[in-house]
C-alpha cells in the first residue's frame, strides 16, 4: 500500500503539475493575450491622447496667437486712446478759447449793432429833416410857381384885352437880356436847346462845352471874390479849373468826381455854387438826370444868392424834360422867367415854354 500510495502520490503530483503547467499555459496565454489587448488599448488610448493632445497644442497656439493680437491690438488701443485724450484735451483748449472769442466777438457785434442803430437813428432823423425840409421847398416852390403862373395867365388876358401879342410881348420882354449876353452866350442858347433833343452823348458834349464858355465869361467878372495869395492863384480856384478842362474835354467821369471832390475840400469856397452846377452838368452829361436835378437844386438851396441860380434852374428844366415830365419842366422855365427876367436864362426859359405850348 505504501508503494501503492507513494504511486498515487507520484502520478497525483504528475497530475498536478501537468494541470499546473495547463494552467501556467493559460495564464501565460492569457497573460500574452491581456498583454497584447492591453498593447492594443494603449495603443489606442495612446492614438487618441496624441491626436487630442495634437488637438490641444493647435487650440493653444492658435489662443496664444490671439493672445498675441489682442496684445497688439490692445496696445495700439491703449496708444489711440491717449491719443483720443490728448486731441480731446486740446479739443477741450481750443473749445474754450473758442467761446471766449465767440463771446468776445458777440460783445463787439452787441455793441457794432447798438453804435449801428445808434447811427441809424440819426441817420433816419437826419433824412427826415432833410425830407421835411425838401418837402416845404418844394410845397414853397409849388405855390409860388401856381402864383407865378396865374400871374403870368393874368397878365397874357391883360394883354388881349389891351389887344397886344401876348407871344410877341413875351418875345421883347425876353429879349433884352438875351442882348446883354455875349455872343457867346447866344451859342449857349442854341447848344443848350440841342441838349433835350436827346442828341448823342458827343453833340452833348460840345453843348455843355459850349455853355461853359459864357459861365466863364460870368467868371471873369467877379475876380475880386476870389482870394489870391502873393505867389498867385488860390489853390481851389487852380483845381476848380483843371476841373472844368475835364469837363470840356469830355471826361465827365473824372469832372463829376473832382467836383464831388471840391465840394468836400472846399466847402466855404467862393466857387462852390459853381462847382456845384457843374456837378449836376456831368450827372446831365451821362444822363443821370435824377442826380442832375439834385445838384440844381442844392444850388438853389445852399447858395440862393449865387448867380449861378438861374441857370441851374433852367437846366433843371431840361432834365425834367429829358425824363418826359413836362409839367414839372413847365414849372421851371416860369420859375426862371419870373424870379429873374433880366437873366440870359430867362430868355431860353420863354422859348422853351412857347415850344411847350406849341406842342400840345
């Protein structure tokens, strides 16, 4: 039985380790195969954290990339933004400075526009009085004209009734100055008469010129009034002429601004009556009859006891004329041949209103 056991034993042990080596083996194939599905998932596992880590390393470089941009772009913010301040500083500067010259000039506009006004109102009443003024002269000049008309009708009725020529009566009355004047004088008429014809500007010229031929003859009887020094002529009489010369060579312009000009220089001259009737000449020159009547009558007004009255009135009359107002035109031809009947004008004022007549 020992052997017996000892065999059992024997092959027991041989069972053993024959199933111990079954097992070493499938363990060892097990173990073989943990190994390689382990190798495998690793392997994988492996794949898929290098791809994702991959993955990682991309959205890390492309977020420090960013980074990197919105470092610069941050920077070139922060630069425009102390930029930005330092043109909203000196914006804020030049602002300032802007509103106080803004009120600065507001104050001096405030105070132009008081002195404006101001000016204004002195102005408005100065042409108010001188309107007024103007307005009683003419009304003046009206009623004395109506006077002087119906005197004049009243005297043509008493003639008929004496049975004489009221035309040919009118003619000798006038005639006799008109022999006192020159022969000079006599041109005038004729030229001046031209002058309403609405002749040209070159026929106008030579008319003017030739009515200035016996102004000057007016002239050079009153030497007396005008004052002159030891080393010769006053300087306005001097400049008065040389304004004439432009006159009769036909540079109208350059006479009515030197006459404009004299007045100005020469306010208290002995000559300013003339100068101022030959203003009105070179306004009726260029046809600006409006200014023409004006300086006619300042003539009248400013200087009534100038002997240069009568004319500007009758050329006063020519301008009405050329401006087609005859009633007015009418006015001062009898003006002229009532207020001064003794005067060269008045004979050419007669004419003038017989053509009037003749004419209706």
């Amino acid at each position: 039985q020992d052997v017996k056991s000892k065999v059992d034993r024997d092959q027991f042990r041989v069972e053993m380790n024959s199933r111990l080596d079954d097992i070493n083996k499938q363990m060892e194939t097990l173990r073989k195969e943990l190994i390689e599905a382990v190798q495998k998932t690793n392997s994988a596992l492996m794949k898929n954290v290098d791809a994702r880590l991959e993955e990682q390393r991309k959205v890390a470089a492309e977020s420090q990339s960013r980074q990197d941009q919105l470092a610069t772009k941050f920077s070139q913010f922060s630069q425009t933004l102390t930029g930005f301040r330092d043109s909203l500083t000196g914006l804020n500067e030049r602002l300032a400075q802007e509103e106080q010259a803004s009120k600065a000039s507001t104050a001096y506009i405030n105070d132009m526009n008081k002195a404006v006004t101001g000016h204004l109102g002195e102005v408005n009443k100065s042409v108010a009085s001188v309107a007024q003024k103007f307005a009683a002269r003419f009304d003046e000049q009206d009623r004395r004209l109506d006077a002087v008309s119906k005197a004049v009708d009243q005297a043509a009725q008493e003639a008929q009734v004496r049975g004489g020529n009221n035309k040919g009566g009118a003619r000798q009355l006038t005639a006799k100055p008109a022999h006192r004047s020159s022969s000079s004088a006599a041109a005038e008429t004729s030229k001046v008469d031209q002058e309403t014809a609405s002749v040209p500007p070159a026929a106008h010229a030579e008319a003017v010129q030739s009515g200035e031929t016996a102004s000057s003859m007016a002239e050079s009887e009153e030497p007396a009034r005008t004052p002159v020094s030891q080393s010769g002529e006053h300087p306005d009489k001097l400049e008065y002429e040389r304004l004439l010369g432009l006159f009769r060579d036909g540079d109208l312009d350059g006479a009515r601004q030197g006459f404009a000009t004299f007045l100005r220089d020469y306010p208290n001259s002995d000559l300013s009556p003339n100068a101022r009737y030959w203003l009105g000449e070179s306004h009726y020159g260029k046809k600006d009859y409006r200014q023409a009547i004006d300086s006619y009558d300042r003539v009248e007004l400013d200087f009534p006891q100038s002997e240069k009255v009568p004319a500007a009135i009758l050329k006063k009359g020519y301008a009405y004329l050329a401006m087609k107002d005859k009633k007015r035109a009418s006015s001062a031809f009898k003006q002229v041949v009532t207020l001064y009947p003794r005067s060269p004008e008045a004979g050419k004022a007669s004419d003038k209103l017989s053509q009037l007549k003749e004419s209706r």
